[in-house]
C-alpha cells in the first residue's frame, strides 16, 4: 500500500470556496476510480497557506501513475498555474481511531490487523 502526496502553489487570489467547487466537479471521477483506497483534500493554512495537496492512499505506484498521467498534470497546470509536485511513500502502518482499527503493511503488501491497547 502506498501513500501519494501531491502538492500544488494556488493562483493568486484563489479562494477555499473557489477550491471546493472545483472539488465537487471531480468527485465522481474520484469515487468511480476502482484503484483508489482514499484521497483527502487538502488547503493550506497558517505557513502553507496558498498551497493545495491531495493525499492519496493507491494499492500501487502505478495505480496512483495512471490516475495521474500527462493529462491530468496538464489539466493542474491549467487550473494552478503550474505542475504538481507528486512524492509516494511506503504506507507501513495506519492508526485508523474512527473504525478502531491499526493496520500494518509488510514488504509484500499484505495487510496484518494489529490488536491495539
């Protein structure tokens, strides 16, 4: 399991409210995605203001690459002005509090419930 973070420099002027109409318009296309575990949308406040991010949480490196190909950063550019900055991470981990639950990746990918204290 892997963990995708993309970060994106706002236009000037660009506002939250502007940001979460755009979010609505491409929701669908996020939830029809049968690859994708998570995304969060994310808006940057205090000294990450005037930055966006999206954190995504993909089975794959190249899950998240085909959700995230040339015309997808294209389409970034056009809204943002610029290219994403895309990282991914290895996702060892995830302390889920609201389900309860903690579980553990290994090397392979295979996911461990873990008994929690």
């Amino acid at each position: 399991m892997i963990v995708e973070l993309v970060t994106f420099t706002f236009p000037e002027g660009h506002t939250r409210a502007k940001e979460i109409e755009g979010i609505r318009g491409v929701v669908g296309k996020w939830a029809a995605n049968k690859d994708l575990v998570r995304k969060h949308f994310l808006w940057g406040i205090g000294e990450a203001e005037g930055t966006g991010a999206g954190v995504y949480i993909w089975p794959s490196v190249e899950a998240a690459q085909r959700a995230h190909n040339d015309e997808w950063r294209e389409t970034v550019k056009k809204r943002t002005g610029g290219y994403p900055t895309i990282r991914y991470f290895d996702l060892m981990t995830l302390v889920d509090n609201e389900c309860g639950a903690v579980t553990e990746w290994d090397e392979n990918g295979k996911a461990h419930q873990l008994e929690t204290v």
